[in-house]
C-alpha cells in the first residue's frame, strides 16, 4: 500500500532460471542462461582475494576512493582518470542514471528486444518508455530511428552494443553520427559484452557531453558475483554521477577482484579468443539444423537461436537440462516466444553442447 505510483503497474525484469542452483554442489552444471563466464576468475584474483581476507579490515567500510582502482580502469579503457567511475555493478549503474538525469514523465528511447533492466529502472523512475524495434536482422534502420526520436523527441536513448540478446553490432560511426545529430539527448551505451566484439565509443564519449557508456566485469572478466562495473563519460558527467554515488556500498573484496583482473589480462585476452573460436565453431556445427532453427551472427558471447515450433523449442529447453546444461528462454517477450539464447564458453565445453544438441535433432528426425 505504500508503493510509489510508478510501481504498481511495473512488470519486473523477468531473472534467469534459478534451477542450476538447486542442483548439489558436485553436479557438473553448465550455466548458460546468463551470459556469465563458464571459466572462473584468474588465478590472481583468488590469490588477492585470500590475501584480503587475511590482511585488510574487513571490519572497515571498503575504500571510497580507490585510486589504483581507478587509475587501471583508466589505463584499460585509454581515457583519463577523472573519465571514469566504478559502481557495485552496471545494473546498479542504471539506477544511479535514473535517479540522475530522468524526471518523472520524461521519455525515454529503448532500442529493442534488448536488456530489460534498464526498463525496469526507468519505468520505476516515472520514464516514460518506448521502444524502436530493431528490423528482421536485428540491425537499427537509422533512417527509421532518426524519425522515430524526432517523433517522441526522448530525453534518454538506451543503446546495448553489441546488443543482448541478438548479438548484433552497430558501427560505432553511425552511433558516432546519431549523437552528434541529437546533442539535446542524453545517448547511454551499454558495452557489457566490448570486449568480445574488440570496439567501443568510449574515445568519443569522454569528449562529448551527452554519451555515458556502462561496462561490466561480469562477462568478459568472469567477476559476475563480484557484481562491479563502471562508467566512461564526459568529467562533467562523472561529477553529476558522484553526487549521488554512494562509494562505500561498492565491496571491498570487489575492489580487489578488479583490480587483479585487469592485472590479468593475459588471461581474459585467451578466454576472448577462446569464446571467439568456440562461438565461429558451434554456430557452423548447428546450422545444419536449418529446418529446425534459424542462427543469428553475434559479436558477443552468446547466440540467439530461433525455433521455428515453440513446443520445440520448450522440448529442446527440458532436454538440455537433464544434462544439466541450462539455457535462456525468451518466452517473457511477446516478440521473442520462440527464442533461446546460449551463452558461449570453452571449445571443450561447446563441443559437449554440440554433442547433446545433436542428440535433441537426431531424436526429433
């Protein structure tokens, strides 16, 4: 009874199953509904974590101003240090944004079927949202999209890039151009999954007042339960952002994991490659499903999949996870009932995928 209004019609950002952690701990699980890493954190990110338990004070609020921290993030992402920001996790990031830059009944643009948090967070902020649909391929038809603002003249435009779940890129040219056309909205371009494609607008957006880009070290870094991201942007954006940031709800031992992974790069920059290798090799080995599903090509660590028969679909889902392999259905849009996505891992993990899928298709034929 004591819900703001904004929540009362607000449907949730629907979460993965919640299966694979019901199975015991000794289940060999392959979680690939997330997107999270299937390999765990670098062997230096154990090492210091271990290292924190026994030696920092734990007993103290973590560092508010973690300077090295900063100062890695800067270096990693070649901008200046006071053109980035840490947060305890990107989605934390969306909120901060709202609570920001969004007043109660201003529009707000989403490029979509895309990432449903931020949505979530605007709509619970009073945002006014609607969505431009991405064409047949999942491209953005800019012509359509130009007139498309113009029309709801927005305050924000959400951007994923490249997008989940279809795994589609947008040249970072054509999104240069687009924010260079709208200087009055504030463009946010989530980069979750840059590290997979190699690209990002980040050199632009340190440099122009209306672009925030959110990333994560959840993917590529595999720190998901760290829960830890960060923001590049214009300084004056970081000011506005620090205003209301709230540093020490960010962990210590959260701190430390990434810092020791991006001391790690070696070791992410292998796992890319890996995933690059392992996605190039399931998608050719499922195509010869054609009359089953439908392939989309990503520039991220997943592949959308469509079913051409939801029953199938919904048979293939059961199959897979009675060998305790787990995948993300996407019957929560109306849209995308016919979808799954897979997140991408290891070659060794992606030839057992493609072993039991194969089994699904010969039981079906």
């Amino acid at each position: 009874m004591f819900e703001n209004k904004f929540l009362k019609g607000l449907t949730p950002y629907k979460l993965s199953s919640h299966r694979a952690w019901e199975l015991s701990i000794d289940t060999e699980v392959l979680k690939l509904d997330w997107n999270e890493a299937t390999i765990p954190p670098s062997p230096l990110v154990f090492e210091r974590i271990l290292d924190a338990i026994k030696k920092q004070r734990l007993n103290w609020y973590p560092d508010v101003n973690n300077v090295t921290l900063i100062h890695k993030l800067a270096h990693y992402a070649k901008v200046e240090n006071e053109e980035v920001l840490y947060f305890a996790s990107s989605d934390a990031i969306h909120e901060y944004l709202i609570s920001a830059y969004l007043e109660p009944s201003d529009k707000v643009v989403i490029v979509g079927p895309t990432y449903d948090n931020f949505r979530a967070a605007a709509e619970s902020g009073g945002g006014d949202v609607s969505f431009f649909n991405l064409n047949e391929s999942f491209t953005i038809d800019f012509k359509l999209f130009k007139e498309f603002i113009t029309r709801n003249n927005p305050k924000i435009v959400y951007i994923v890039n490249p997008n989940n779940p279809t795994g589609t890129f947008t040249a970072i040219e054509k999104l240069k151009g687009l924010i260079t056309d709208y200087p009055n909205i504030l463009f946010i371009i989530d980069e979750a999954y840059c590290e997979f494609n190699g690209e990002s607008i980040a050199d632009f957006a340190v440099n122009c007042l209306n672009v925030i880009v959110t990333r994560t070290f959840s993917k590529a870094f595999a720190l998901a339960s760290f829960r830890i991201g960060y923001v590049i942007s214009d300084k004056l954006n970081i000011k506005v952002l620090s205003k209301i940031r709230n540093a020490k709800n960010i962990p210590l031992l959260s701190q430390v994991a990434a810092i020791a992974a991006l001391d790690s790069q070696d070791y992410t920059n292998k796992y890319i490659a890996e995933v690059s290798k392992a996605r190039e090799y399931l998608y050719k080995e499922l195509s010869v499903f054609d009359n089953y599903i439908k392939l989309y090509e990503s520039h991220a660590n997943f592949i959308f999949i469509k079913f051409f028969s939801k029953e199938q679909k919904y048979e293939f889902i059961r199959f897979l996870e009675n060998y305790s392999i787990f995948v993300r259905d996407y019957n929560h849009l109306n849209s995308m009932q016919n979808y799954i996505r897979i997140t991408i891992g290891t070659i060794e993990q992606m030839k057992y995928v493609n072993e039991i899928i194969h089994k699904f298709f010969n039981i079906i034929e």
